[in-house]
C-alpha cells in the first residue's frame, strides 16, 4: 500500500477528510498513477499530446499538450513562437489529467482559453536528488493560472478581478464575497474545482503576496490532505 505523507501544514484551512475519502479523490487518483497508467489514461481520453524530449530529470512523464482540452486551450504567456520549445509548456501527464478535469468546469462557464505563468520550471534551489521525480512546479504537478478567456473574447483576470485579502475564506460558510461578477466567476471556478477534488493545493490571491496575481494549481503524490486557501 502507498505509504501517505502526515499532513504538517500549519494553515486552518487545511481539510483532512477521512483517508478512504482521500485516497478516492481524482487529485490522489492521478498523482500516485504509474508512468504506465498515466499514458494508458491519456491515451483512453483522447489528449493530444507529445512527449518532450529532451527527457527532464525531475519530471516523471513529461509531455507537451497539442491542442485543446474540451475545448480549452492550455498555454503560457509567451508569444506563440517560443511556445513549442519552451520548458515552461511542459508538464506531467498526471497534471494533464487533472487539468482534463478541470477543463470541463472551464467548458461549463464558457471559458475557451487559459494563459498561465508556468507548469513545469527548474527547481530553484539543488534538490537532494537531482534525477529524482520532484514535486509542485519541478515535478510539473502545478500550474499558475493568471487569466481565463471567455468564448465572447471577455477576459477573467486574477489579479484585477480578485483583489488580495490575506487569510481570507476562500469556499464554503463564511467565505469571502468579491464584489465584480468576474471574481466571483473565478471563485466560483475554484470552488467548484475544489469541490470535485481535482487538486491537492488550491493557492489564491487569499493565500499570500506572492499568489496576488494567479491560481496555483497543484497535485501531488502521497497527500491525504486538500487546500483552498
């Protein structure tokens, strides 16, 4: 049986639920997956993908998404020629499930384009294995969504249209009420995504300084625990 890492977090929005609830949560499902089942269950979607090469140490499985997901196209900031060699359109299949997933609650509000800041980036400090998987953004388990494109050509900005209140409630009684109908969209976007337990980390502009202007999005491997923060 995987052996789960004990929940140390010291955050009171941490969610522990019981651990059969966990580990059945599409979040836990998709990061404790085999290289083997994570291209068996791409393949069985549908995804377009390639692999990308050259092979990067820290990512266990990763690919380069070639075209939508429901609709939804996934890219980074870049302009559209840098994208197809850029290391920051790189990400782990496991991720692309999980975004497949959330791509569908994307489809329901009529949103068609995603622009993120980055999936996989190179690790900032030396890990102590440097060919082992890795995890959050050097393992290409998270992405940092800054904006959504609505099919009408609107846009939902994380930053303008959801102001930082630090320790604020994100979902559920007691949460925050953004006052513009596009951060509420997003918030409802996030909500909805925590929810269905598509993500183990769901970081806002509530969270901190440093996520005043994205959605981190993350799964990882071993977690029993949930965030929406």
């Amino acid at each position: 049986m995987l052996v789960a890492v004990p929940a140390s977090a010291d955050n009171k929005y941490l969610e522990i639920p019981p651990q059969a609830e966990a580990r059945a949560s599409r979040a836990f499902r998709y990061a404790n997956l085999t290289n083997e089942q994570a291209e068996s269950a791409i393949e069985a979607r549908g995804i377009a993908y390639e692999r990308a090469t050259p092979p990067l140490p820290g990512v266990r499985f990763p690919i380069r998404l070639k075209g939508p997901l429901h609709g939804v196209t996934i890219r980074s900031v870049l302009p559209e020629h840098e994208r197809k060699d850029s290391p920051f359109e790189i990400l782990d299949a496991r991720l692309a499930l999980a975004l497949d997933d959330f791509c569908q609650i994307l489809a329901a509000h009529d949103i068609v384009e995603v622009v993120h800041f980055t999936m996989y980036r190179p690790p900032t400090k030396t890990p102590k294995d440097r060919n082992g998987p890795q995890t959050r953004h050097p393992g290409g388990l998270a992405i940092d969504v800054g904006a959504l494109r609505k099919r009408n050509g609107q846009w939902l900005a994380v930053g303008p249209h959801w102001p930082s209140s630090l320790q604020s409630k994100t979902c559920g009684e007691g949460a925050r009420k953004l006052d513009g109908p596009k951060g509420r969209e997003l918030m409802s976007i996030v909500c909805e995504a925590s929810d269905q337990r598509i993500f183990h980390y769901m970081l806002t502009p509530h969270f901190d300084q440093a996520h005043g202007d994205h959605l981190h999005l993350e799964i990882k491997p071993k977690v029993l625990w949930f965030l929406v923060n």
